[in-house]
C-alpha cells in the first residue's frame, strides 16, 4: 500500500474513532478533529525525515 493512501485510510480511522469516543465523553467531535491533525501531522514528519535521510 503506497504511503498517501495509508496516510489517508488511517487519518480517517482515527477521526472517525475520535468522532465516537469524543461522543462518548461529550466533547462534540473536537477529539475527532485533534485526532485526524495529529496523525496527519506523524506522516508529515515521517515523510520529511524520509527525505532528508534520502539525501
């Protein structure tokens, strides 16, 4: 599976989860959002740290 389209399929999961647990502790899907940005954030990283080691 090429590296976007894992960034995607599991930036979704974890919004998604966020959504249902941020549900469950009343926060209005703000945990959702949280979520989604900072596994967004990982593949960003990992993708920079990639490049530069690459170099």
């Amino acid at each position: 599976m090429s590296r976007p389209v894992q960034a995607l399929i599991s930036t979704a999961a974890a919004g998604f989860a966020g959504i249902y647990i941020g549900a469950a502790f009343n926060l209005e899907g703000y945990l959702g959002i949280i979520l989604s940005i900072a596994t967004l954030g990982f593949f960003i990283i990992q993708a920079i740290e990639d490049k530069n080691t690459n170099q």
